[in-house]
C-alpha cells in the first residue's frame, strides 16, 4: 500500500513540476493545450440532444 501511495505522490510531484516549467516557458502552449483539453471534455460530457 506504501509503494502505491509514494507512487501517486511521486505522480503529482513531477506532474506539477513539468506543468510549471512549461508554464513559465510558454504560457502560450499551456493555454492551448487546457483549451484543447477543456473542449474534449465538454464533447465527452455533453449530453445528445436530440
């Protein structure tokens, strides 16, 4: 159980370090990428209207 929760912790760690390197680099891309990402979740997540 230890080594499942260091590796979700290990995860997010670099998971919230790439995104903050990137961030500060190229705001422009991270912008992109969570407009890209945002979309694709509304499409999944919309309900069909018929």
């Amino acid at each position: 159980m230890s080594k499942i929760m260091i590796g979700v912790f290990l995860g997010v760690f670099v998971s919230a370090l790439t995104y903050e390197i990137l961030y500060r680099s190229n705001p422009e891309l991270i912008d992109r990428i969570k407009n890209k990402t945002m979309e694709k979740l509304d499409c999944l997540l919309a309900v069909n209207e018929v």
